[in-house]
C-alpha cells in the first residue's frame, strides 16, 4: 500500500461564493460536531476515573496488580520500540539509498502486518510457541517460557508496530536522495561517520514521529497481546488487558483510571506529533495505525 | 548508485530480514498450512481443503461473514462519505489546521481498549446516553437490533478522523488554477466539487476506502470488549469467529483456514488499490 504522502499546501486561494458567516457557520458547526464526538470518550474515561475522588484515582493506580501492568507495559515498549527503530532506520536506508533487485518485495514484506489482523499474528504464535505448538515440546525441553510470557508479549507487539517507524522514513529518505551522503563519502567520511552525521540528522524529526506513534500502538495494543498473555493478573497482563478485566469485575473507578492512563499517553503522543509538524513544517510519512 | 549494490544492500538487511523471515513469514506460511491440516497441533493430519469446505457448508460462518459485510459497509460509506464533507469544508479554514489535525487525530493514538469500555459505558443501561435521552434500562449492547449499529459507531469514531486529515491533505494537492478557471466558467460549488474535487483526489479517495476497508476487516476489539459477538451471534465478525474457533473450541484447523480467508480478502482489497494506482499512472 502506498500512502499519499503529499506535504500540505497551506496557500489556497478562496475558492467559494457564499457569504463568510454562511462559511463560518458552516466551519464551526463540523468541527464543533466532531470534536464532541471524538472527545466523547475521553471525557467519560477522566469522569469517570475521578467521579469518587482523587484519592481513589490514585490508589487504582497504585495497587499491586496495576503497577505491575504499568511496569509490563513499559517493559514490552522498551524491548519492542528501539528493535523496531533499528529495523527501520536499516530497512528504509537500505530502500531509500540503494538500488536492488527484490526492493518492492521488501516494501511488501514490511507492510505485510498491516495487512494481517493482531489477533491472528497472536494466533500464529500460540500455534508456534504454545505447549502443544510446532517447537513448543523444544521449548520446553529448554526450559525457554515464551507464550504467557514477557517474550510473547513482546514479540507480538513487535509484529503489530513492525512498519511503523521505517514507513515514516522511507519516503522522507527517498526524498533527501543520496546526494548529500555521496559527497561526505568522497571527502573520505566512513560509512558510520556518514550515517551519524549526514543520514541521521536529516531524518531525526521523522525519526521521532515514528517513533512515538509506535510507541502509542505499542502500549495500546490489546488484540494480539490478549492472545499471547494468559491474562495472568500480576504478571502477564498489560494496560490494556487489565483496563478490560476491572471493567467486567465493575470496578469502574479502576478501570477508567488505568485506561485515564492511555488517553494521557494519547494526548502526549499527538503534543509531540504537533510539534514535530509545527517544528518541520511538513507532514509527514503515513499515519496508519 | 549501481545495481552492483544489490548484494550490499541485501547484506546490510539480513540480519533484519532474518528475524522478519523467523517471526513473520515463517509463522504465516505455517498458519496457512496448518489450514490444510486437522489442526492437532503436535501430529498435524493433512486433510487438503477440508476446513474450507466445512467452513462455506456452515451457516454459522455464512452468518460471520454477512456480519463483516456489514460492519465494513457501515464503517466505509458514512466515514468515508463524512469524514470528505468535513475536510471540504476544513479546507476553508486556513488559520486553525494544526489544531484540527491534531484533534481529529486523537482516535489513531488512543488504545481501542480504553475507548472501548468507554462507549460501553456510554451505552450501559445506567450510562450517558439513556441519561441524556430520559431512556430507561435500555440495553444498547444486549439488543439484537442495536448492538450492531454501536459498534459501528466506535469503529466510525476511531476511522473518520483519519479519514478527514487524509483527505485534507489530498485536498491540498488540487492546484488552486483549476478551481480559478472553473469560476471564471461560472461553475457553482456543487460543479467544482463533482468535475475537479472529486477526480483531482481520486487517489486519496481510493487510499481511503481502502484502508477503512482493511480497518474493519481486522477489527476485534470493540467486539472483544463491548459484545463479545452477542447478541444472538449478531456482532461475530470474522476476527472473532477465528479468535473464538482458537481459543474458545480449539479448532485451530479451522480457525486457521478462516484466517486465510481473511488474508485473501485484505490482500485481495489491497490489489484493486493497487489496479486503481497503476491505471492512474497510466493516464
């Protein structure tokens, strides 16, 4: 899938004939509608996790089996971002800078997750690694826990945010073309030397774009780690599984307090992206997640 | 750089497309041909297309998949349809347009989990919306009628806002002469949108549906979270049927040939995408 990845012109000359209150109107009314709707929940997930009381909202932040969702969830995006960073930054250098035979199967094969519903990536892994899965009597020859565990946690957040980071730079590295890292070559930089101080610093913005929107799908995904955890209260659930367990326990004020926490890496996650925009002046890469 | 390149840059990406090849191309080849099999796990029997046949023989499947024809029409037309009447009308609004991006932009980055049990409780029989239309104890989600129509709706809430910023940007790239010229016919709002709106954002448009298409073929948690494929199996979508299948009756031939069938219709959306923009280039 290609994405329109056009920067946005912002000089368009008016291009209507109706009066501009009738345009005002017009223009506050559809925003003001789909803001409401699309703030709607998280007005209810902040009302909601602080309807009884700060304190409460705290103590369901702070009990055991949070603070170990909490602590699961940050273990999972530390392994699982800065992997798919490497990856990226690789993988659409390699695209972006080369010619090779075999390069649009590649493109393929890095969007290959977006075609592939999360819930069957953690399918094919409980197939895989499970007890009675294809290596799972190795693996437990081995000893080597994979399944309801961290490392299936882990690896099935890395399949989900797999393209994200180096579908943000392929098409900005595509443009910057190799001109620039050409010359430092001839000049006699190494290759490292001209990575770290020609590539890198010209897609650094980019970079950081991809990086914290895979960061919110890392801690946000629940489809494919759902299948892999084991649900495991205090030990295999993430943010997101234990939000949906309080919920069907009826403990509301725990379950929008913990889920408070997501809309509040939302909101961090789209400051950042705004910025990043706002800094660069363009936009950039897809933005599917 | 030269095609002598070839080998360097393949060398540089092996150590990637190792792990791409170990943990998913390796695993998906295997979950199609755990689709062939008898699906017991450790001494898997080759049944050839036996799930297949089980699976369109089975009015319960026939039934998942009419659900899924739903839930996407339903999520496609109106998020698509509003989501470009509101970019049109955005597109004025020069002042503010990093405002509404990032506004529209909130559903992409929040966890569908924590919108999820939001809406549930939006439509919980005590919750915000009987409230807010003096309904008593009606049962949104319980209701065969309604469940579906609200889960629709989150899928709408989490897809439109993309759509809307994909579309301004495709907006953004119709030269401004065309629309200039086309006033100076005498062209109204209405001829402009149809003759040079319309084709000048024939790709983002095709980009669109197409991607709302692949969201809600994949879609599983607000079924997950809010039905559970009820009521009366009028919420299981395809997703679920497959994660219910796994998990819920260990028939994990069958749930994997039905993870095939999904694929083949994400991969088949994808290559008329891919028809579109080639005729496109063409022209």
């Amino acid at each position: 899938m290609t994405a329109t990845t056009t920067p946005f012109r912002l000089a368009k000359p008016d291009t209507t004939t109706e009066p501009t209150w009738i345009r005002w109107s017009l223009i506050g009314t559809a925003l003001l509608f789909l803001s409401l709707f699309l703030f709607v929940p998280l007005v209810v997930v902040f009302y909601e996790a602080l309807q009884k009381g700060v304190g409460l909202y705290f103590a369901a932040l702070i009990e055991p089996d949070a603070r170990s969702a909490i602590s699961l969830t940050l273990i999972a995006a530390a392994i699982s971002v800065p992997l798919n960073l490497v990856f990226g930054l690789v993988a659409s250098w390699a695209i972006a800078k080369f010619e090779f035979t075999g390069k649009s199967v590649l493109i393929t094969l890095i969007d290959l997750p977006y075609a592939v519903s999360p819930v069957i990536s953690g399918l094919i892994y409980v197939l895989i690694f499970g007890a009675q899965g294809f290596l799972g009597p190795w693996l437990q020859e081995h000893d080597i826990k994979i399944l309801f565990a961290v490392p299936g946690i882990v690896l099935a957040t890395i399949f989900v945010t797999f393209p994200f980071i180096a579908r943000e730079l392929i098409p900005l590295m595509q443009d910057q073309g190799t001109e620039e890292e050409e010359t430092a070559i001839s000049l006699g930089a190494t290759g490292w030397q001209t990575f770290r101080m020609i590539t890198l610093p010209n897609v650094k913005w980019g970079l950081l774009y991809g990086v914290i929107l895979c960061n919110a799908r890392a801690m946000g995904e629940f489809g494919a780690v759902s299948v892999v955890s084991g649900h495991i209260r205090g030990l295999t659930n993430t943010v997101p599984l234990h939000i949906e367990i309080l919920y069907n326990e009826y403990n509301y004020v725990g379950a929008f307090a913990v889920a408070s926490l997501l809309a509040m890496l939302a909101l961090v996650t789209l400051a950042v992206k705004s910025l990043i925009e706002w800094r660069t002046g363009l936009r950039l890469g897809n933005e599917k997640l | 750089m030269k095609s002598s390149d070839t080998t360097t840059a393949w060398l540089f990406l092996a150590p990637a497309l190792l792990l791409l090849g170990i943990f998913v191309l390796w695993p998906m080849a295997y979950l199609v041909w755990l689709g062939c099999t008898d699906g017991s796990l450790r001494d898997p029997f080759f049944v050839g297309t036996a799930n297949y046949e089980r699976l369109f023989t089975s009015p319960r499947f026939w039934e998942v998949l009419i659900n899924t024809v739903v839930f996407t029409f339903g999520t496609v037309v109106p998020s698509v349809a509003l989501a470009l009447l509101v970019a049109v009308v955005l597109n004025r609004a020069l002042l503010f347009r990093g405002i509404i991006r990032a506004v529209y932009f909130l559903p992409t980055v929040i966890s569908l989990v924590a919108a999820g049990v939001s809406f549930r409780w939006l439509f919980h029989p005590q919750g915000w919306i009987n409230a807010l239309f003096g309904l008593s104890g009606t049962d949104w989600l319980a209701s065969p009628t309604w469940a579906m129509p609200v889960l629709i709706l989150v899928a709408l809430w989490k897809q439109i806002g993309f759509n809307v910023v994909i579309f301004l940007a495709g907006l953004g790239t119709v030269p401004a002469s065309r629309y200039e010229a086309a006033q100076l016919d005498g062209a109204n709002d209405w001829q402009q949108f149809w003759y040079i709106t319309l084709p000048g954002i024939r790709p983002t448009l095709v980009f669109a549906i197409v991607t709302t298409v692949i969201f809600a073929f994949r879609s599983f948690e607000p079924v997950y979270v809010m039905t559970g494929g009820g009521p009366v199996n009028r919420t299981n979508i395809l997703v679920y049927y497959i994660y219910q299948q796994a998990f819920g009756l260990f028939n994990f031939g069958l749930s994997a040939a039905a993870a095939v069938v999904l694929l083949v219709g994400v991969l088949l959306v994808t290559a008329v995408q891919l028809w579109v923009a080639g005729s496109d280039q063409q022209d």
